[in-house]
C-alpha cells in the first residue's frame, strides 16, 4: 500500500519514463540487474483486491524489452510463468531479448499459485502444485533445447556460396513429454549468453529441487546468518544431485533495505508506512495467501489452522511464513499486517554505515551471494540507498566502481553453457 | 534472397542498432509506422530451407518494443499468430507496449498457415483454414474485451482515500467459447489507443470478413486501380454487413518500390537479384507455399493441379497467386522465381517522380488509403526511396511534412473505440 504514501509516483507507473530514470539511476549505481515481478491476473478474489491493491502494472518483458534500449549494461530480469506460456513463443521472447540487449537477459521463472491466474487461461481453478512443477520443469527442457537449437557458429550468411546457415548445426528438438510437443527448431539464433538467465524463487521442495536442477540464481529466503548457512548446505546437496558445482548457482535473499539515521527514525518510516494500509486489505491479503476466508473470524483472535503444506496447491513460500508466525500467537491482525508490509522479505534498517555492516556479515561467511534489493517507497527508499549504501560498499571492496566487460552470466562469474546439439557430436566424433 | 546481396548487411540482423538506425530514418522521413513480419517456425519441411533462406530473425514485439524506446512519433506494427497465442497473454503484450510507447501499438494479426509453426505447439500439421479463422475471430473478441476491461477513468491512484482504483470500472470479460475461457479483468490499464490498431492482411473470403470486422487497417494486394477500387468496393459492401463505415477501414497494398534513373538501370538491379537467388530454392518455395512437392517436375514444365482453394489449409492468399500465374502458361522455374522474388507485392519501379506519378494515382481514385512499401535490399532501396521519392511526395502535398501529435490512430485518421462496459452503463442508465 506504499503507493499511497505522498512521495509515491502516480499514473506516471504505467509509462517508461519512470522506469527509465529508475533504471539509469541504478546503472550510475553499477547494479548486476533489475528485477521485475508479476502475475498473470489481478488479485480479486476479495473485494478490496481491486478497490485498494495496486494490481494494475506494465507486463514485465515489454517494460524491460524497452528499457534494453536505453540502458547498456545492466541485467534484465523477467518475471514470466511456465504454467500459462507456450514454451516456443517464451523461448524465442527471452532468446531475442538477450540478442537486442547484448547478453543482458534473464527469466525468473514462475509457477503462478493463484486461482485469479487459472481461470485466465481455460482453468477452473488453480492446477495442482506438482502439476505446476512437473510442468515448470518439462518447459525449462525445452526451452533450453530450443536455445541451443541452433549452434553458436549455425548462421553463415556466406553471400558467396548462398548458405545463410549451416544445415548440419540447426536442429529439431522434437520435444514429446506429459505437457508439451514442440519439434523445432527456433527461429532466433542461439542467445549470446547460450540460454538467458534462469532464476527461480520457490522454496518449497518443489522449488528448491526445480531451482538447483535448473537455475542459475535463486532467490532466497533467508532471516540470519545461520539461516544462510543452513540454507545453503541444503542448496548445495541438491546441486551435488544434479552434478552441479555450487559456484554454478547464487543465492539471493530478498532485502527491504531502509535507510534512517537512527532506529527511532526507522521505527517512524514503518510507522507512518503502517497508517497506509487498511485491517480490511491486509487481512484480505493474508485469506488469499493462506488459501482461506478470514473475513468472518475476529481480526484480533488466533488464526484457524492453516492448510496442510503438502496438498496445498496455492504459494507454499507463504503459506509457511504465516505458519512461523503463528507459532509466535500473533492475531490475525498482527500477521496480517505482516504478511502485507514485507511479505516474506527480511528488513534490514538502520544508517548507512549499519545496513552496510548487515550486508557484508551475510556476505563474508558465504551464507549468500548477493541480494535482491526491495524497496518499500520508490524511487526514494533506492535513491537513499544508492546514494549513501552503495558507496559504503564501494569503500570495502565490496561492491564493483566499474561494470566488467562481457554479458550478464560473465558479471556473475556464472558459465556459458554448452550446447547440448554441439557436445553430443564431438561426444560421438570422440567416440567413433 | 537478397541477403546474398554485396550490400545487404550480415549478422548486424540479429542486433538492434541496425534496425535502430532504420527506424531513425524512418522516423526522419515522417512514415506512419515500421511493420515487422512473422513466422513460428523456420521452413524447414524442404532442405534448401535451412540452408539457403533467411530463417532465423528477431521476434517482433521484442524488436519492436525495444525500438518504441528510442522513437517518438513512428507506429510500431508486430505480427503475432491468434493460432499459437494465448489472448490474456498476447492481449497483454500489446497494452503494454502502446503504454510504453504512447499509443503507438498495432498488432497485424495473422493465423499461422505452415505445417511447421503446427508442430512447434503440440499439433501434427497445420489445422483446418475455417478453424484458424473462428479462433482468430474468437481471439479478438477476447482481446478486445480486455483492453476495455479497465475503463479509461478506472485507475483512480486516490492516497487520501485509498482507492487504486474504482472496482465499478474494472470488470471481468467472462468468456467462454469455442476455443477459449478467459475471465479477466486483464491486468493492465486501458492502453491509450483504447485498443491498439488492428492489422489484417488476409485475402481469402475469411480473411477479409475477419478484416473488416475486426481490423483498422488491411494490407492487400492490388494491381491496378481498377483492381484497387473493385477491391475497396467489395470491402465496403463487407463493412456495412458489420455496421462499419467505409472511412474507418484503410486499406493499404504492399508495394515494392525501386528507384532508378532508367528503365535499364531497373531491369539490371532486378535481374542481379535475380542471380542470388538458386532455381532449387525458389521451386523449393513454391513447393510449400503451393502444398505440392514439386522436387521431381520438369522446371521447365507447367505445374501440375493446384490444391483446391476451399479445402486449402495453407496461405489461401499465396495460392491464389500461384494460380493467376499458371493461367499465363508459365513454367514451374518461372512461377517459382515469381514468388520468390516478390511474393505477392507489386512491383513499382522507376525514376522517383515515376515512383510519384504511380503512388499519387492509385491514391487520388480513393483506390488505396497509404501503402506497405516493402523493399528488396534494406537499408539501401529503403533510403533511395527516403530521399527520392519521400520528398518527391511532399512537394506534391500528398505526404506529412512533419508528424502531427497524438496517436497512431489520431494520424491515421481512426476513431479511438468506444469502451463496451461504459457503453453498456451508460446505456443501462440512459433506459431506466
């Protein structure tokens, strides 16, 4: 509900400029990416859904499709969802974005857990969470079979001879699985990263397994040090089981970074944040996200028992967080507002100088790589951090003055992968 | 082709500032709007496909996009398949580029006639021609819906109050039909064009009912002015049936202009493009584009029967071509580089003030309303045409000298849609 605090931008969300300005502003500040966020519907199962909730946005591969033109170096991060996409047509989206923007695209890919979302695409309701996954992972195959389906050396455009390709380095995929036929190949040459980006959020065992299968950035959910660490070996078994190296993979937790010079400052900034949002919509929020109707408890009295984690098909990321939280005997109201303020996002307030000590505790001990940075009042809680924690981290060496050269996956120090269609021929050359 | 060409450019295709410094020019001569055209799929179902033609391009919308960013004034036209789409999905897409751009979105909407674009989503070949056509139809009811779905007032951003938006003016579309269901309310503003413009370019009988009914602009294919005005008038006789008025249509021929100084200077540049272009790709083509595999005919022989039109799968509008030519005895090599030397577009050739003479007459009969000028070898046709004939236009007072303000449908002269929820308010209120 930040959108109604008097420094908040209005109409001016739904066009590119303030987008762009955002977007310069975090290049001066020599950020690896920006990340947008998204479903696929608008959230009103409630009434105060569509009344108070800032459901209407720009679809995430337009807005950062057009700031790929106006920005040189930083990394683009989509939001799109395997449950209600073709893979052909998103494959060739993300594969012709990273052409357009020299290297610089990734997908955060997505499940998309509400009701709202289903029934916007043939569906009676949200499908099955193992469904969404099977589902999430099958797509991932193929689109990353479609990215390599052609080699990195396929186009010729020999005008001499008349071969615009070499026919022997384009391939069919031919894709037959439980969700998808897609025979290939792209239309879109192979992307300069090899695949784009892959980033996936989920940490429910269906997630982190998708995650370290498939993922090169996984945005995490991470509450201390120790939690990191922990999180991290768990990370890191499963990596083993996929045959991947933990340096192939970066853990990201969420942050909602909040600069005051002082905690009564902070606890002010919260506080007024706090006046913002209505019982009503938090309380709303928290029935959609813990798949009941709270509407009739008392907003004060104790939660009724949540659903069970493993037949509940809605975001289970959430649903565990509410869980947490009423193993403390909060009210409804109490984890409402929680829930509402910062979701499942871990605070980290404080003067410059503190959030900087914060930051690098985590970082140090290896319990994360970095941080996807959230930001309650925009553009100005980030132009607060830029201007005063980025240098701070400058300072320490540990945070780049200057963006490297190469593609988004060469500034993460995370490999190119190999085309699947080239290695099994030199595999069957060696062999032979 | 003509990518064979010593001056066509090589792999700059697959970056932006090549298409970049096209729209620039474009923009500079004050064009109406960039087209961009689409497959899903590459022609591979005959070998030469791959290896000889120029499969593989940037998608559309992305291309587009991204341009939207670095252009003022230009319309900005992607191709987009109703065959291989999902609505919520592409009707999305498209709200949010004419957000970012201004009011500058237009979809040419196509249904897909390739064999291979079928097998990249799921199905076995290419589905039935009546059945490509219900979906699109049923398509832009859906999408339409959507882009009314928020009304223009909806978005209220009110912080005192803390209303986003007025749930009164954001509804659900509530579909269910044939091919689709989709709910809604989509999860975009109202885009500033009321709905971007709608392209059409069919010419089969279903092609142009779903263009009159549904479309604002239809590229045809006209040959002459007679041929252009009997075309318009079976046009309007088709708008009336939907209640349209003949000027809320433009119907635009895809034309093939080439300066030069003389008839033999045409002759010349048009036979050395002829040179890149093998025998086997051309037959190769016409193989597909006709749905016979001509690979063991005589080249020099006639072609054998054509498909019958009304059980046709495939392009009715390319074989219809096909089908003029072989009623002038051509052979199948001649046929053949017929069309694959300029498709289904007339060519217009000459010096500019030629150019000029031929473009103002079929304009000044009410024939056309503007033109799709396509161009054999970009950049260099394109900027001949840019130099010498745009201002050739001008002078006569027949072409902008600079961009009037507003929409691609304020330039083009095309009501903005009425809201149909509005409406229906409005209405309701005005009964009772």
């Amino acid at each position: 509900m930040s959108w109604r605090h008097p420094r908040a931008p209005f109409a001016e969300i739904f066009g590119l400029d303030y987008y762009r300005r955002l977007a310069e502003s975090a290049e001066r500040a020599k950020l690896d990416a920006i990340f947008v966020a998204d479903h696929v519907a608008i959230w009103d199962s409630v009434e105060s859904g569509v009344a108070h909730y800032a459901n209407a946005r720009l679809e995430p591969l337009t807005l950062l499709t057009a700031l790929s033109a106006v920005t040189k170096h930083i990394g683009l991060i989509a939001t799109a969802s395997s449950s209600y996409y073709e893979p052909y047509n998103l494959a060739r989206l993300f594969a012709s974005l990273d052409h357009v923007s020299n290297g610089r695209a990734a997908w955060n890919v997505v499940t998309s857990a509400m009701d709202e979302e289903a029934l916007n695409f043939g569906r009676d309701g949200n499908i099955e969470h193992g469904f969404r996954y099977a589902r999430a992972g099958e797509f991932l195959d193929i689109a990353t079979a479609l990215w390599d389906s052609w080699e990195d050396d396929a186009v010729l455009i020999d005008k001499e001879t008349g071969y615009f390709a070499d026919p022997d380095r384009v391939h069919r995929v031919d894709h037959t699985g439980q969700h998808f036929r897609v025979r290939g190949p792209l239309n879109v040459p192979r992307p300069p990263q090899g695949h784009p980006l892959i980033v996936q959020a989920g940490s429910s065992e269906a997630g982190k397994n998708l995650a370290t299968r498939y993922a090169d950035v996984h945005f995490a959910i991470i509450r201390s040090n120790e939690d990191g660490l922990r999180y991290r070996a768990d990370i890191n078994a499963r990596l083993k089981k996929f045959g991947r190296e933990p340096e192939s993979f970066k853990i990201l937790p969420g942050i909602l970074p909040i600069v005051a010079s002082s905690a009564d400052e902070a606890t002010e900034k919260q506080a007024f944040l706090d006046t913002l949002l209505p019982d009503r919509v938090a309380i709303d929020l928290l029935s959609s996200w813990a798949g009941l109707d709270l509407s009739a408890y008392p907003p004060d009295g104790p939660l009724p028992a949540l659903p069970d984690e493993s037949t509940f098909n809605g975001g289970r990321t959430s649903l565990n967080r509410v869980k947490d939280w009423t193993e403390q005997n909060l009210s409804i109201r109490e984890i409402a507002r929680k829930l509402a303020n910062t979701g499942s996002v871990h605070p980290v307030t404080g003067t410059p100088s503190q959030i900087a000590d914060q930051l690098e505790a985590w970082f140090v001990t290896g319990a994360v790589d970095g941080y996807n940075l959230m930001f309650p009042l925009l553009p100005e809680d980030w132009v607060n951090f830029a201007e005063q924690v980025v240098p701070e981290l400058q300072r320490r060496g540990l945070f780049r003055q200057e963006y490297e050269p190469g593609t988004l996956r060469d500034r993460l120090g995370l490999p190119r992968p190999a085309n699947r269609f080239a290695t099994a021929r030199d595999t069957h050359r060696a062999a032979s």
